[in-house]
C-alpha cells in the first residue's frame, strides 16, 4: 500500500467515525412524522416530537427552522421569532463566512469522501431569504411594523450576498470541472430522473432565491410606512419576478391612488395564504464511472426532490363574512424554488460526488490488491462501509408551504369572517394596513389573528380620538377625530 | 517657588491629559473609514452616487433665480418617484439635499407630506391635551404654506450581457411654484456605472 493510498484510507477512517450520525440521520423520515402530526391539527405533539428527534445541546438551523414554522401555527409569534433569530444568527455566521470562502467549494474533505450529509448544514439559499420573509410576517402579526421592516431590509441584503457568492461558486466548479475534465450535467446522470428538475415553472424562475411574495411583502410594508419610492420598487420587483399576474399588477399600478382613495374606517388587508408542505428530499444511487482508467465504476446517491400534492390544497378564494368574495392570486411556488435551487446546485453535487467515486474506487482497490490478508479485509468492509454510507443530503426545511397566494382588499374596521374552503374563522381587522396568514395543510387550516398595540407607526393605526373642538379643526385632522369629538359634544 | 509651581501644573496637565484619553476597545478586525470614499463595491445604487446627485443638485438648486426672487422662500420637499427596480430610499437624497440647503441660509423648509401626521399630532396634543399652559402652546391654523415644492423621478436603463453589465441612473429634480404652478427651476443628474462578470 502506498504512502498515498494509507493516508487517504485513513482519512476515510477518521471522517467516516467522525461523521457518525449524521451520515446515518435520514431527515425525510423524521419530518415525515412531524408533517403527519401538523396535518392532523397535533401542533403541540408535532413540537415534541421535533424536540424528541433534536435531544443534543448543539441545535442545527433545521431545528430552528422548523420550530419557528410550529411555533407559528400556534399563533406564539414571539416564541416563533426569538426561535427563527436563532436561526437567522447561523445564517449571519454563513454569509460572513461566505463572503470570504466562496468558491472554496471543495475545502469540506467530509463531503468528498462520503457524503454531502457530512457538511454543516448552512440551509438552501431560498431557505435563508424565506426566513426573513417569514420573520417579517411575524413582526406584522405581533403589530411590530418597524421589525418587519428591518427584516425585509435584511431580505434584499441576503439576496444580494447569495447572488455574489453563487456567482463565485458556479465559476470556481466550471474552473475545477474543466480542469479535471468532468461533465456537470444532470441530464448526462444516468437513471437520474431529469423531468423532476426541468419543467418550464422550473426553468422560467430567474433564480431559485427570489421570490414574488417577498418582494410584494416588502411594497405592502414600505407603503403602509408611508416609504412609497421603496414600496414602487417591491411591487416592481415582484412583476418581474412573477410577470402577468393581475393581482402584482395593481399593486405598482394603484400605488399612487391607494391613499387618496383610502377611507379612515377602512383597513387594507394583505390576506396571505400558505399551503401544502415544501416538497422533499430523498436519494437515487446512480452508479458513476471513476474518472481513473481501470476503477470500474462506484455508486454514488444524488438528491431527487418529490412534491407533496396531497398535503397541497391551494384555495382560489377566500370569502369575507360569507358574501364578499375575493380571489387568492398564487405568486409564489416554493416547490418550484425548491426544484430550481436544486437544479443550479447539481454541478456542485455531481463534481463532489464524481471526485468522492474516484476517492472510494482508488482506497477500495489499494486495499482489495494487497498481499495483506487484513488489508483485503479492510477492503471488502470500506467496500460495504461505502454502500451503507453513499446516500444524499435530504435536509431541506420541510414545514414551509408549497405554494403562497395572496389577495389584497379594503374592508371596515372590525370582526369579520373569512372562509377558506369549508374552514371558517373570525378574525379582528385594525388600522389603516393589516395583515392575515392562513396556513392550509391538508384539510387543517392554521389562522393567525394579528396584535395591535401601540408599537405600530401613527400611520398604520390612527392615533387615540383628542379632544377637540370642532370649529378649530384643521383640514388634515382625521375625520375619526371629528366624528368623536362631535360625540362627545352630544352627550353634553 | 516659581519652579515648583510651574512643575506641578505640568504634572497635572500631564496626567489629566492621560486620564481624558479615551480608551479604544478594538479586535482589530474593524475599521473607520472616510464617509466620502469613492465605492464601486458593485453597480447598484450605494453611497457615492447619493453623495454625488444630492451635491450636483443642491449646487443647481441654490443658483436658481427662483430662489434668489424671494427673501428666504419656504419650500416643501414632495416625493421622489423611485421608477427602478432597484430598493433606492429617495427620501434619504432629498434629506442630504435639504439638509444642504438648508446650511446655505437662502431657503426655508416646511414640513412635508411624511411629517405632517407628526406635526398635527403635536399640535393637538399641545393646545387639546390640557397638559400646557394656554398662553406657551402653539395654535391650531397657524401652520404657514409653502411657497415652492420639490419634487422629481430617479429612473434607470439596466443592460447586461454574460460579461457587462451596464447600469445608467437619471435623477431628475424640479422647483415648482405652488401658487401658479410654473416649474421655476430643473436639472439632472446622470449616472453609469459598468461592471465585469465577476462583480455582478
């Protein structure tokens, strides 16, 4: 055995007793359950069994992903935010380390040699933008406006940091592929099943980051905060994100209009919708001819994304007290994202992957080929060890929804009650802007009644009735103002 | 006598000039930097082109002879119509705008449109809230017009090819007279910015 061949086994050693469970874990599984758990309304059971599956001290985004999404459907939007800033520490922790390492793709020698498991998990890139979307919508449903805001600026900051390092990863992998002369193509993967990655919802996405919803979010916000040359820009964004549809439209269109024809007991309702669950990431074992002459070829797993469907029931309509109703435009298909933030990733996925073929090909037959009778031992247990192991990375957030719908439209201030399918709910609508978030998965529809307190700006909600007399009030005075003050003139 | 004296002033001044200095705590890994520095870190709207527009302006602006007709004109600042893609805070230029300005003594400032929830709120709370004396409060129906409105668009022209990308921004910014409606002053400000693949 050469000098080479015994340091390159025993880093195959090291890593795989390092590894450990994380190379075993299968995520799918055990988010499997927690879905079944949600989809049956068993939130709190669904937490326990997240936190069962999680016991070590040292919690991964993962965790924190989904616990903030759990936290959320039982309406604890605080919990759901302290829970998703730890999670946005860790995504800060990535983009410092980004911004200098990118391109270092294969410094993780764990992925290399076995598999992609082994690498920490830093969350997709979809995953780290739709966490400040999904941390903005919690600020919005706690009456915190200003948090919101601050987390929608964090949003166009993150997509500007991924698009800088993506641009740095895919030309470092063109480098390395075509220095070693390797083909990164998924269509050339063999038994790969290439329709899943390449329908036209999948290849018309300019990326596989950005998304229509965050940025009509970021509009609805800015404009509610009276910020209207941010708020053109969302709304734009968005069209173009997401071209052709009516709903994005009138948002840019009516920008201008909206506060003129805006009645003081009224409020602008963003009705946001969720469903399904993100789709999932599971394995296919595609066998890979090493790129040394003679190896043969070696097994290598490649992560296949699989829709949920049947979890997905996306309402076109959403009634209000049971005879306005109003169309849900569908502006954002996370399983789309998902599909297209794999598909830009796979030339990285099948670089490792060919490289660790030809690690696992070259220490198996340096090992089958000694005179040693425990070396071929060894050998045949990394050939078994290599089997068991070879499997792909199937962390993905799996409690986001599938798609996101929404539907905007003034109503008076108060109770009202909205239908989704044959899920009723009465919720209590304040303020000049307000926001709803109905989660559908399955049958079970998860409400979110929003806070209003005084940490929302004197625009979103209008300020406490002063007492006035009437004969000086200005113009620009509310006419809410008048209105109670004439009433209480009455009562004298 | 004289020398001993002499000597423990300069002792004193030297140790108070050691007790004043002001700690620094630093990992070294942060810096100050100049607040005017030219940065092209990427083609996007960043600082030095709202330095640049809001100098290139304000110069424009104060040479007007709109502004000189008036003794200390009031004028309001009204939106900056953002028409790109691009997340631009135009509130923040014109603010850099008004501030200068405002520095150069020939213009006065009312308060605009985003301000005026606060200043009525203010307002009512001094002379409805019971809590001033009636004589220290300021009025309702007080409050004095502008004589002029600032207003304007900032668009863009993005061109990208799998190499260039090309990014043209136009500021365009206008004076206009709120009792005739004339437009009393214009100008632009034009801006390209051209990077290579590996910065976009």
């Amino acid at each position: 055995m050469s000098i080479h061949t015994r340091k390159l086994t025993l880093a195959l050693a090291i890593t795989l007793a390092f590894s450990g469970c994380s190379v075993m874990r299968s995520y799918d599984d055990e988010l499997k359950q927690t879905v079944d758990l949600v989809s049956q309304g068993e939130v709190s059971q669904a937490l326990q069994q997240l936190d069962s599956n999680n016991t070590g001290n040292d919690k991964d985004l993962l965790y924190y992903f989904e616990k903030g999404t759990l936290q959320r459907f039982d309406n604890k939007y605080k919990d759901s935010v302290i829970t998703w800033l730890s999670a946005d520490h860790l995504v800060n922790e990535w983009e410092n380390e980004a911004k200098i390492r990118a391109g270092a793709i294969l410094e993780n020698i764990g992925a290399v040699t076995l598999n992609d498991k082994t690498r920490r998990y830093d969350g997709h890139d979809y995953e780290k933008v739709m966490l400040s979307t999904q941390l903005a919508l919690d600020h919005l449903l706690n009456g915190d406006w200003d948090y919101a805001r601050t987390e929608i600026k964090k949003t166009h900051e993150r997509e500007a940091i991924i698009a800088d390092v993506r641009a740095k990863e895919t030309d470092a992998i063109e480098k390395e592929s075509r220095e070693k002369g390797i083909g990164t193509t998924f269509k050339n993967l063999n038994g790969y099943p290439v329709e899943t990655l390449n329908s036209p919802e999948i290849t018309s996405l300019k990326n596989g980051y950005q998304s229509a919803f965050s940025h009509y979010l970021a509009g609805f916000v800015y404009e509610a905060l009276d910020e209207p040359s941010l708020a053109a820009a969302g709304y734009r964004q968005a069209i173009e994100l997401r071209p052709n549809i009516k709903m994005l439209e009138d948002g840019l269109a009516g920008l201008d209009s909206r506060p003129h024809q805006h009645k003081p007991n009224e409020t602008d309702v963003l009705m946001v919708v969720e469903s399904g669950v993100a789709p999932s990431l599971s394995s296919v074992m595609i066998p890979i001819p090493v790129i040394y002459k003679g190896l043969g070829v070696i097994p290598i797993s490649f992560p296949v994304l699989h829709s949920d469907p049947t979890r997905t029931n996306t309402p076109l309509t959403v009634a209000i007290d049971n005879a306005n109703t109003q169309p849900l435009s569908m502006v954002t298909s996370l399983d789309a994202m998902s599909k297209r933030a794999l598909k830009d990733d796979m030339p990285g996925i099948i670089l490792r992957g060919i490289l660790r073929a030809a690690i696992k090909g070259a220490s198996q037959q340096a090992l089958m080929h000694s005179n040693n009778g425990y070396a071929m031992l060894a050998g045949v247990a990394l050939n078994v060890a290599n089997v068991i192991t070879e499997s792909a990375d199937e962390r993905t957030w799996r409690t986001l929804p599938s798609t996101i719908s929404v539907a905007r439209f003034s109503i008076p201030t108060g109770k009202h009650e909205f239908t989704l399918g044959l899920n009723k709910k009465t919720l209590d609508i304040n303020g000049a802007h307000a926001l709803i978030v109905a989660r559908v998965i399955n049958n079970q529809v998860y409400w979110s009644q929003p806070i209003y307190g005084a940490k929302m700006p004197a625009n979103i909600i209008a300020p406490p009735a002063p007492q006035i007399e009437p004969e000086i009030i200005p113009k620009s005075v509310s006419k809410k103002v008048r209105k109670s003050s004439t009433k209480k003139r009455s009562k004298k | 006598m004289r020398t001993q004296f002499l000597l423990s002033i300069a002792v004193i001044t030297l140790l108070s000039g050691c007790a004043n200095q002001t700690p620094t705590l630093s990992s070294g890994n942060v810096e100050y930097g100049d607040h005017k520095a030219v940065e092209t870190l990427t083609n996007e709207f960043g600082s030095t082109d709202l330095q640049s527009i809001a100098q290139a302006m304000t110069n424009s602006l104060l040479q007007s002879p709109a502004v000189g007709a008036k003794q200390r004109p009031l004028v309001t600042i009204a939106e900056v119509k953002n028409r790109t893609s691009e997340y631009i805070d135009t509130k923040s230029i014109t603010d850099t705008i008004r501030t200068k300005v405002m520095k150069s003594g020939l213009v006065r400032f009312a308060v605009d449109t985003s301000g005026m929830q606060t200043q009525t709120d203010e307002i009512v709370r001094q002379s409805q809230s019971g809590m001033y004396k009636k004589s220290m409060s300021k009025k309702i129906g007080q409050m004095e017009g502008a004589d002029f409105r600032i207003e304007g668009t900032i668009t863009s022209i993005v061109k990208q090819t799998d190499d260039v990308k090309d990014v043209y921004y136009k500021f365009s910014l206008q004076l206009i007279d709120n009792e005739s409606g004339v437009m009393e002053w214009a100008d632009e400000k034009e801006i390209r910015k051209t990077s290579t693949k590996s910065m976009f």
